[in-house]
C-alpha cells in the first residue's frame, strides 16, 4: 500500500512541475511554491501567507490518509484552482509599488492594507451621506460582485467552461431573484409612490406570480439544457447557484428591510463588524500568542478576547453619538407631500433618553441613557462571539477549495467577499433581532397595503376607520 | 438503515474503485489543464467510473416485489407482472390518500410531514452514499438537526395563527410566540457553528459539499410541505385538485405512451413520448374540469380550514360558499354568436391549474430523471415496489404546490380590510390620525369621496 503511495505522490509531484511550467500568468504562486523547492514567481513573504504555505506542504507525503484513493474526481481538480482564480491578497497596484519599494515585505504588506481599510472606510462614509438610496445601490452593487464570486470558483470547481448557456442560466437566477426580493421591500414600503402609476399597479398586485413564472422559466430552461454527459456537473452547478443566491440575495434583501428601519441599524452592524476585524488583528499583531482554531492559524485568543472587548466599547460609544440625529434615527418613509423620501420623524422610544434605576444592596443609583445603547450592547456581543464564525466558515471553503481569496478586486484584502462574510450572519441576526423585538407596525406599509385594495374596499375600510376615530373622540365630528 | 451498510457490503469495491482511479489518473496526466468542451471525454471517464461504482451502492427499488404477489404472478410474462405490481401499489397509494382526505385536516398535515421527512431522507441518503458520509463524523446528526430547526421555524411562524388561542392561554409560552423568529434563528445558528467548529481538513471539501446538499434537499422538501398546508386550509379542494391533477397526468401518459407512443420526447426519459405527452394533457384538463366541478358542490371540500372555539380544535368550519363556488353567468360572444352560460369560476381555475400541470408540471419528473442519470441511480430508494421511492412520486409535486400557492396567493385570496384595520388600531392614535387624513387626501384624488 504504501509503495503505491509514494509512487503515486512521485507522479503528482511530477504533474505539478509540469503544470506550473505551462502557466501563463505570473502572480498566483502561493500553493505549489512549497512542493518545487526552485524559487517560483513572486511569493511574497507577507505575515498572512507565511502560515498559509504549510498546510501545502504536509498533503504530499506525510499525509499518507490524504492520498489520491480517498478523494473524489472533483477534488483532484481543485489544486489546479488557485492558479486560475486571480488572487487578490498580493497584488499591488504599480503607483504604489514605486513608493514602497525601499520598504520590507512585511510592512509593505501592512501599508498596503491600510490604505485600502482607509479608503473602503471612507468610501461607506461617503455613501451614508448619500442618503438611502445611495446605500441600497451600494448593497445591491456588491451582493452582484459577490455572487459573481461565488459562482466563479463554482465554475472553475467543476470545469464547465465549455457548456453554452451555463453562465447566462446562473446570471438570470440572480436577476429573477433580486427582481423578486427588491420589489418585496420597494412595494411593501414605497408601495405608496408606484400606486400611483396606473401601469406599475398590475406589476405590484401580481408581483409574486411573475417572478414565479419568470423562476419557472429558469427551471426549464435548465432541463432542456442538460447535456448527456455533463449531467453530474450540472446539477451540482445548479445547486451551487442556489446555496450562492440563498447566502448573497436573501441577505440583501434583510440588509434592505434593516435600512428601511432607520440607516442607524445598517450602519452599527457593520461598524461592529469592521471594528471587530481590525482590534483583533491589532490585538493579534501586538499579542498574539494562542492559535484560536485551527481553520484560521493567523487568528489568537488574545486577538479575538481583545477585540471583542473593543468592539463593545466602540459599539456603546458610536451608538451614544448616533442616536442624536434624526437622519440616521428615523425610519425611512415617501412623503407625499415632499414628493420625496424624508428623513424626518419624530425619534422612537428607543432613541430618547430613559430613566434607569439600579439597585445593588442599599444604593440606588438612577441614570439616563438611551435604551438603544442596551440593544448595540447585545448586538456587538454578538457580532464580537458569533461573527468571526462567518469568517472561520470562508476559511474553512477557501481551504476546501484551495484557494487564497474570493477574488482579486482590493489590493491586501482580496475580492469583496473576504471583507463581506462576517456581514451576512450579522445582518440576518439584526433583521431577526428587529423584527423579534423591535420593530411595531409601520403605518406606511399599512397605507400601501390598503392602497392594494379595490377601491371599494378601500372606501368601505375609510368609512369603518372615520367611524371609529369619531367615537373615540380622536376625529373631531365635523 | 444501518450506517455500515454500505461499507460492509462491498470492501472489494472500494478498494478496487482506488486501484481503478489510479490508473485513469496517471494516463489522465497530460490533460488537466485543457478543459475545451472536445477534450473532456478522458476527464468523463473518470468521472463515469466513479459514478457507476455509486449506482452498485445504491439498493434498487422497481425490481423488489413482495414475497406474497411474487407466487401469485409467477405465471405471467415479466412486462406484466410489472404492470400488476405497479397497478397495485397505486391502487394502494391512492385509497389510502382518499382515507386521509376523510380522516381531515389534521390527519393531513401529519401525513404532509411524514412524507416530507421521508423525502429528505432518501435524497441526503443520496448524497451520504456520494460523498461518503461515514467518515464524517456527526453529520448525519446535523442534516437530522437542520430538518428540525426548518420545520419548527414554518410551522410555528404561520400556523401559530391556529393553534394561537390555546397556546396563547399559557404564559409561559407566549415569549415562545414573540421571539419566535429569533429562537429559530439561534437554533440555525448553532448547526453553523457545529458544522465549523466539526470541519475536519482532510474531509473540508466534502463536508462543504454535503453541508449545501443539505440546505438544497430542505428547500426542495421542507418548502413545498408547507406551501400545501397552507394552501389546504383555504379549503381542502386546493390541496385535492393539484394532487390529483398530477397523479392523473402520470397516468394518462404512461396510459397513452404504453399504447399509441412512438416518438421520444426528450432525451432524459426515452420512456417518454409526444404522444403520451400531448394525451395525458388533454385527459388532464377535461378530468380537471369535471373533478373540480363535483368537488365544488360539497362545502366539506370547500370551506376553509380554522380553530373553531367550540371544537377547540382545527375544523373545517360551517361557511358561506364563498363567490368561487357559486354558479355565476358568463358571457361569451364571438362575432355575432353569443352564448350566455353558468359555471363555477373555481372550474376556470381549474382549468389554468391543470393546463400548468401537463405543461411545466412534467418538468418536475424530468428534473428528478436527470438527477438520478447524474447520480446512475435508477430510483431515489426502493419504499414503493414497482415504483421505487417517495421522493420518485413526488417529484412533480414540489413544482405544482409552489404554483398552487403563488396562485392562491395572486388572485384568489383577497387582502382582507379587517386584518389592515385591526392592524392599524395597533398604532398610536396621532398616527392613526395622520393615517386617516392620508387616506383621505389619496381617496380625495381618486375621486371616491362625494365631499
């Protein structure tokens, strides 16, 4: 048994050098570096990719269980994967390469990453004072880049290149399934402005019937497109578009609902988030000492302890600041009269100041504060225990999939999904959390509900609401 | 269902399946890296012997006939004998559907669940034998937690409504209710959480694989179960009509590709035929309309489905016919032809159920073909002699419960104006107020309101 092993892994050894001498592009050294010991194109020794190498080390030979007999066809495939999918982690745009080319490695590394953390910070910053509408463009333009992701290393996964019609089958599902979900969120809350459009009524009121047709469509046309001898491939490809449409779109659509509850529950969450990632790579940097898990070898207990101790005091201190101003404290409504979304409300419950008392023993002390602090608390608990796990499940797929980032689009941080799978799980936690114990009914979705409705319902509802505003002395009798 | 079942079974196999894989490997070599569509055939090779070494594993089901009718046959050819069995076992599946339909809505919902669970059962049973599950340890555990965790959410988000007052009663249970999408939530959490924290690095691209076959076979079995409930309590007719629709269209095809078939509709099924395809569609539509026309006469199949506080329990409650079921006039005029005549609007809906069921309802069945093509299984699991498993008769089903409720949903069920109206006596007078002067400004510019 074991002769054959060795022989077996002479041979993979053998296919590797030859592959690596047939590839074209340059920068996507990272995993085959360890097995040639000839020095290969750029491996940078970046802090993060130091222990990454050695997981690639260990499968040839001394993983004698990890051979070639327990693995399926489409895992033999997969280490070719990272030399196809760009990897984004070690590219550097030229500008900056000139300007840093006295520095180390290392640091390099680190300047890159922080310029880009700076940027994209900015970036959203600019984009909450667009308002709303900015905001929902922005989630809808990054869950597109993220599906695409996605479904590239599907592809790539199961080398199905040549199929026609494959790609534009998975594109149509994601473009069926945002038309869906987007016009459940705009009709439910701006149901309001398109009622008024006669020819828009038809596609509110039978919304749900078309977009089931238009999935229906999709289906069939994916059985007349199943090929004689691809049909494995297929069906696991169709399958990946659905788990990549389930994990991308439905999250979305939750962020979306969160927006529409007022910009403060889409802009703490991700705060948190972004604070959690950076305290515990600044604690990580400067203490780190303890592996935390072993999906994630950069990642220490002294990283992940800190940072979640940060990121409650963060979470507590921007919330106080927050909550003061009506734009990001209000719900987002049409006015009719403005002709315009506004942003002006008088603030809930929530974001005024309340009255505490705590006893302990015989002192009572009494103290103000706004009871929207107490949920951010339980919010970035959450996001400090529960989030990294986001990141530790896109460790574990990257590893599954040997590959290093989702994508190449942010120089040090690879694609956009990298930065964004912590945000899933906590977006559908606040939307949970909101709709659990938060969220009340919303007079604006009442309106456009009502608006649904024949007119001589609707008249017959006015008339039973003036009724009983009259005999509870609300609507003065005129 | 043993786990070792299938290890035990074949330990020859697995180690031949390596020795065979080695070998297609090493002549392999050359060609990883050109994945043109011409030059897959070396690829497919490998593929196919590992895939065909799957079907040895999986049990087949159509051949297994019971002992007792296996002597009573003996006689008779082998096509026939296939025939009988088959006859048998559906004349069984369906006097035991009639007996459910009578046993009322309750025994319906237990027996929706069942084979709900059945279903998911047979397709991860599927992908356990695919990527080898045994190894892995604690997953059969998790899929079995996520089928739980699923069906708690739906049952509890939609049905609290009837089972809502006797649960309401008791304290205790009322965080249950509020928090209900939170504690499910957690719950989903949890499995996340165990499924990262059990991923095994030699196993990772399986676990990964079977974790997403897992969430497709709840959307493909937990969805469509509760699409049905819900759809039967507006009234057990929509829950009568679709399936039957369905089991009739089978029928009928198999009935007139088994006589006049001749030209294959679709690569997928050979058995398949233009002919049973167009035959069974028309038999479809014309037993749809008359089926939907006796049904519509009896109010225990129309009424819809609620907690009554007398029975204290779900009944089919005493009701008004609604407009559906009432004969109304229709007038048809085609030049100067005109034609006045009286129908049920529900047997027009029936009309536009059944045409969808012979159109795109058999899409369903193709799917399932190409799925089990891919997998070279010739059926889900072998529960049903003769015709295989649960999951084989109720592959067309999924697609048609999904249409009955976008349906339903669409251009049946009307929005009620007293749902709206408790809900907004829930808001603060002021905002009941400024609700009340929006909606007259709105009714102001529609023109509604004789001021």
């Amino acid at each position: 048994m074991s002769d054959s092993s060795d022989k077996l892994s002479e041979q993979e050894q053998e296919l590797r050098r030859r592959n690596i001498n047939n590839l074209g592009s340059g920068d996507l050294q990272i995993n085959s570096a360890s097995i040639n010991n000839d020095k290969n194109i750029n491996t940078p020794n970046a802090y993060d990719s130091d222990k990454e190498n050695l997981i690639d080390n260990e499968t040839v030979d001394s993983d004698h269980i990890d051979s070639e007999e327990e693995k399926l066809p489409e895992e033999k495939y997969v280490d070719e994967l990272a030399k196809k999918l760009p990897q984004g982690t070690d590219k550097t745009p030229e500008v900056l390469d000139s300007a840093l080319k006295g520095l180390p490695d290392r640091w390099k590394n680190w300047v890159i990453r922080g310029i880009f953390t700076f940027i994209m910070i900015s970036g959203f910053c600019m984009m909450i004072a667009g308002g709303p509408l900015a905001l929902m463009i922005t989630t809808l333009a990054v869950q597109v880049k993220c599906f695409q992701e996605i479904i590239s290393i599907g592809y790539q996964v199961y080398r199905i290149h040549g199929l026609p019609w494959f790609r534009s089958l998975s594109w149509y599902f994601l473009v069926t399934s945002n038309y869906f979900f987007y016009g459940e969120n705009l009709f439910d809350y701006l149901g309001v402005l398109f009622s008024r459009v006669e020819s828009l009524r038809f596609l509110i009121t039978y919304h749900r019937f078309i977009s089931f047709c238009l999935y229906c469509i999709g289906f069939v046309w994916f059985v007349l497109s199943l090929v004689k001898k691809y049909y494995m491939k297929q069906f696991s490809l169709f399958a990946w578009t659905h788990v990549a449409l389930l994990i991308v779109v439905t999250q979305s659509y939750l962020i979306i609902q969160n927006i529409f509850e007022g910009m403060i529950w889409f802009i703490v969450p991700v705060m948190m988030i972004v604070c959690n990632d950076v305290m515990a790579y600044m604690f990580g940097f400067f203490f780190g000492k303890t592996p935390l898990i072993k999906l994630s070898p950069k990642k220490t207990w002294e990283g992940f302890i800190g940072g979640g101790f940060a990121t409650v005091i963060f979470g507590v201190v921007f919330s106080y600041f927050l909550c003061r101003y009506q734009y990001f404290v209000c719900p987002i409504e049409y006015s009719e009269t403005a002709g315009k979304i506004v942003l002006d409300c008088e603030p809930s419950y929530l974001f005024r100041p309340q009255e505490y008392g705590i006893r302990i023993g015989k002192t009572e002390t009494v103290f103000t504060m706004y009871p929207f602090l107490l949920h951010s608390l339980s919010l970035s608990i959450f996001s400090s225990v529960i989030g990294p796990f986001g990141g530790f499940f896109a460790s574990g797929f990257k590893r599954a999939f040997k590959i290093k980032d989702f994508g190449a689009m942010i120089p040090g941080h690879g694609g956009i999904m990298d930065r964004f799978d912590c945000q899933f799980l906590m977006a559908t936690f606040v939307n949970v959390y909101i709709s659990s114990f938060i969220r009340t009914a919303s007079p604006q979705k009442l309106l456009a509900q009502v608006y649904n409705l024949k007119p001589e319902q609707q008249l017959q509802l006015f008339h039973s609401l003036k009724e009983n505003l009259q005999n509870r002395n609300i609507l003065e009798l005129s | 269902m043993s786990r070792d079942k299938v290890s035990n079974k074949n330990p020859n196999l697995l180690r031949a399946s390596g020795d065979i894989r080695k070998r297609v490997i090493r002549s392999d070599a050359l060609n990883i890296d050109s994945d043109h569509i011409d030059s897959e055939a070396d690829e497919n090779l490998l593929e196919e012997q590992y895939v065909k070494e799957l079907a040895e594993k999986h049990s087949e089901g159509s051949k297994k006939v019971p002992k007792f009718l296996s002597s009573a046959l003996k006689g008779l050819p082998e096509r026939w004998k296939n025939w009988v069995v088959r006859g048998i076992s559906m004349t069984v599946m369906i006097s035991t559907f009639c007996l459910l339909i009578a046993g009322g809505p309750l025994a319906l919902m237990i027996l929706v669940l069942a084979i709900q669970v059945k279903c998911f059962q047979e397709i991860m049973q599927i992908g356990f034998v695919t990527y080898r599950v045994d190894e892995i340890p604690w997953f059969r555990h998790l899929t079995w937690y996520l089928l739980t965790v699923s069906n708690y959410y739906y049952y509890g988000e939609y049905f609290f409504d009837y089972f809502g007052p006797p649960l309401n009663r008791i304290e205790s249970l009322q965080f249950l209710i509020k928090s209900h999408r939170f504690i499910s939530y957690c719950l989903y959490l949890f499995a996340i959480i165990m499924f990262v924290l059990s991923l095994v690095k030699k196993y990772n691209t399986r676990q990964f694989h079977l974790f997403a076959w897992a969430h497709v076979a709840l959307l493909i079995t937990v969805v469509p179960s509760y699409l049905i409930i819900r759809n039967t309590f507006d009234g057990l007719i929509w829950f009568i009509i679709p399936v039957s629709l369905i089991i009739i269209n089978d029928i009928m095809a198999y009935m007139f590709g088994f006589f006049i078939g001749k030209t294959p509709l679709i690569q997928l099924s050979p058995k398949k035929t233009w002919e049973g395809f167009i035959g069974g569609g028309i038999t479809t539509v014309l037993f749809g309309l008359v089926l939907a026309y006796i049904l519509c006469q009896y109010l225990y199949f129309i009424c819809p489905i609620d907690y009554s506080e007398e029975a204290d329990k779900i009944v089919i409650l005493n009701c008004q016919p609604s407009y559906l079921y009432i004969p109304q006039e229709y007038k048809i005029s085609i030049g100067n032809f005109e034609t006045v005549f009286n129908i049920q609007p529900f047997v027009l809906h029936s009309l536009s159920l059944s045409i969808f069921s012979s159109i795109v309802g058999p899409f369903g069945g193709f799917f399932a073909s190409g799925f089990k093509r891919a997998f070279k299984i010739k059926d889900f699991a072998n529960v049903i002699p003769g015709h295989g498993g649960i999951m084989d008769r109720f592959d067309c089903q999924v697609l048609m419960a999904s249409f009955v409720y976008v349906y339903i949903n669409s251009f049946i069920r009307d929005p009620s104006p007293q749902k709206i109206l408790s809900a907004i006596y829930t808001l603060s007078p002021k905002e009941q107020l400024n609700f009340y002067y929006q909606l007259e400004n709105h009714l102001n510019d529609l023109n509604l309101l004789n001021l």
